[in-house]
C-alpha cells in the first residue's frame, strides 16, 4: 500500500493543525501508523491521495447509510448551493424537514435545527434545565455527547480512545453538576433516583450505544429510567445522533419501544453536511426562544444545502423494506467474520444492532459497559486493524468506535471483508 503523499501530508498537517487532525480519532494515535488523506468517495469506497482504494467502514462516522455520493443527494445539496450556501433566515427548505421528521417520530411535537450533533445535545440541556428549573444533570460512563464542557465527564469515543483525563479545562463547578452512571447497571440507577432524583434535570443517554463500541441495553433498562425519569419529574433526553434513522426508522426509541422526551439528532439528518438537531414534547421545547426564555441560536443552524442533503436522505429511507435489506447484509458480515474468528481459533465478541457493528477482542464474553470496554485488548485490535488496511478494508481506528454498514455495500464486499478478516485474523496468531 502506497503512504507517500499521506505521510507528506500529515507532516505538513502536524505544522500548522494541533495533531495534524481536525477531530482527534483520525490522528490514528490508538492504532499507531499515519492516516490516509482521503480524496474522494463513492458508494461503499473510498480512495485516497496515493490511490489506494478501500472498502469503507466507516462512512463518515454514521450519515453515509446510503453510501458516499447517493446521487439523489448530490442533486438537491447541488441545487441548493445554487441559490446560495446561506441565507440566515428561514427557507421552506427547514419547514419541509422539520415536518418530515415529526411525521416520522411519534416522540417529536417540534424541531429546532442546529449544525452539529455536539449543538443539539448542549442545547437539549440547556432547555431541560429551564423546563424543570434544576442545574444537574445525569449522563452515563461511555457515552458521548459531544464536547460541550460539563458533557466530558467519562466520555466514550475519542476521550476514551485517548485515555484523556475526564475534564482537562473544564472548571470543577462546571463538571460538578454531571452525576455519571455505570451503563446497563439497573441497581445502580435506582439508588441514585432514590438519592438525588429530585435534583436531576435530565438523563442523557445513547439509546444503543455506539461511542463506546456498540453495545445494547440490558433487558429493561430503558424502561426503567423511563419510569424513573417521569417519577421525578426529570427530562429524558435520547441522543440518537449516531443511532437516529439508522438503525430503525423511527430510530433507537422506535426500535426499542420507549418514548423519551427530547431526542437529539445528527449525522444522517443531515446527509453528511454539518448539521443537528434537537426536539420532543411542544411543552418542553416551547421553552426554546423566542418562544419562551430558553435562549439558542446559529447563523448556520438550518443551513440550506445541510437541510437539503438531510431531506433527500431521509426521503430515501421512507421504506422499511430497505432497513430489511441492510438487515439481511449485515447479518452475513456479522456471521462470516464469527466463521472467520472460529477458523483463526481467535476468541472476541461481536456485538451489533442494525447496521452498526463492533469486535472487541476479549475472551468472547459480552460486552455490557465502558470498563468491560477498556478490558479489551486494543493492541491486538491495532494490530488488526492495520492488517485490514494493508489489505484494503477501512474501519474506525479505535476498539472504542463502531463500524457502519450502508446499503451499497454489495454481497461481494461482504465476501472480501470476511476473506479479508479470515487472513488478518491468522496473522494475529
């Protein structure tokens, strides 16, 4: 595999951005190595500045469920750019979508749009904390929410991936009014609800998880912070940024049958283009200005060519018998790299809902949280990883990330992924 004109790159990256990166995963720290500086895509591949073409996992880190360059979302973020990249001011465009997604989600009255993920969860905060007229605030141990201050407090995704401490430049005050949980620790919950339910403002939480690998909720956990949550009166917040319209059409909360009340978007709201989203019940997000005194804002929020992106992604998903077919391709990737592990005589655990999937190398036991996560050999796994890329497979480099599957992986790359991982597997041994 060609490195030439990445490595020259990255060098020349590293003088004049801190790590060389703009988001830090893509330094490949936890994997060792240089990245590959990507040059374009299309479908389910990608190529890179020194030509090397890769079957790609990662998809952008999750909007890319129809695969780089989805031709109907080319041609309407194509059009839109036209008329101008942005207005500040309102567009039918931001009407369309919103509807588009209330009409979707039974849990959503109103939608606000923002243009990040990282947005939509700060704001969703900011306003269960107006709503209920309470400071703190409930998140749990590996889940990521996005870098807002009191929001890196056991993190998953990069911070976890780094090993940073849990709130470098964040004041105390700030990080003191985050409580963190264990995910999937039912008892654990109830003792604090039972403590300090009535200080809470909300409860954030990936519905599946996803910054930390993926892994499921236990039977009954969501149902039991439901209940626990309208008990005391505490604002659940779903952040389906990653999980939102991919892997259910009415996202995690349709695929579950639980009915938070605010719910965070991002990534394929968007189409690939920057952009997030917040919304949930009209008495809660009526709190939002200029409607009520909660106070957000954005001059890119609603961005023209974003919303049309996101709306020609989302009119793409309307049919359940797609969610079926990807279903059915990422079974056969799931099943094939257990043959693969099962042929190498390599013990790890493969977990996946939909079309997101994680391998934790461990002794193939379930993987329930984010010290179950930590547990796992990351060495291996970069060691792995790297023998996938010399042979033309992309994934995430970290064991903390999830794959993403998009319907124009085909069943042949499937087959080569499995033949690909069945020959990185034995050189592992």
């Amino acid at each position: 595999m060609k490195t030439e004109r990445s490595a020259e790159l990255m060098r020349r990256a590293q003088t004049v951005i801190p790590g060389g990166v703009n988001s830090p995963v893509r330094a490949f720290r936890a994997v060792g190595g240089t990245p590959p500086f990507i040059s374009r895509a299309e479908g389910a591949y990608i190529w890179d500045v020194d030509g090397n073409r890769f079957i790609d996992y990662v998809g952008s880190w999750g909007p890319m469920i129809l695969g780089h360059a989805a031709p109907d979302v080319v041609e309407a973020a194509t059009n839109a750019i036209k008329r101008s990249s942005s207005f500040g001011a309102p567009t039918e465009g931001e009407v369309k979508l919103a509807e588009l997604v209330v009409e979707r989600m039974p849990s959503v009255d109103r939608l606000r749009l923002t243009s990040s993920g990282t947005e939509a969860c700060m704001s969703a905060i900011r306003v269960a904390r107006g709503y209920t007229q309470r400071e703190t605030i409930l998140k749990f141990e590996g889940c990521y929410h996005g870098h807002a201050d009191y929001l890196l407090v056991k993190a998953g995704s990069g911070v976890a991936t780094f090993g940073l401490p849990d709130s470098p430049g964040v004041p105390a005050s700030f990080a003191q009014q985050t409580l963190t949980l264990p995910y999937n620790n039912i008892d654990k919950l109830e003792e604090l609800f039972a403590e300090r339910g009535s200080e809470l403002a909300c409860a954030i939480i990936e519905p599946i998880s996803g910054n930390m690998g993926v892994i499921k909720p236990s039977p009954n956990y969501h149902a039991r912070l439901r209940e626990l949550c309208t008990q005391h009166g505490v604002v659940l917040i779903f952040d389906e940024v990653m999980t939102g319209f991919r892997v259910h059409p009415q996202c995690a909360q349709g695929l579950l049958g639980i009915t938070p009340d605010l719910t965070c978007f991002g990534k394929i709201i968007g189409g690939g283009l920057p952009m997030g989203g917040y919304g949930g019940r009209a008495e809660i997000m009526d709190m939002v200005a200029p409607v009520g005194p909660v106070y957000q804002a954005g001059t890119l929020s609603g961005n023209p060519c974003a919303v049309a992106a996101g709306t020609a992604t989302l009119k793409s998903l309307e049919n359940q018998n797609l969610y079926d077919q990807l279903e059915k391709t990422c079974q056969s990737l799931e099943d094939g790299l257990q043959e693969a592990l099962k042929d190498a005589g390599i013990t790890a655990c493969i977990q996946r809902v939909g079309s997101m999937l994680t391998l934790f190398f461990n002794d193939g036991s379930p993987v329930h949280n984010f010290q179950d996560v930590a547990a796992c050999d990351h060495n291996r796994f970069g060691q792995w990883f790297h023998a996938m890329l010399e042979r033309g497979i992309y994934l995430p480099p970290s064991g903390y990330e999830a794959w993403f599957v998009s319907f124009t992986h085909t069943p042949e790359d499937i087959e080569r992924t499995i033949d690909t991982a069945r020959a990185s597997f034995r050189a592992l041994v």
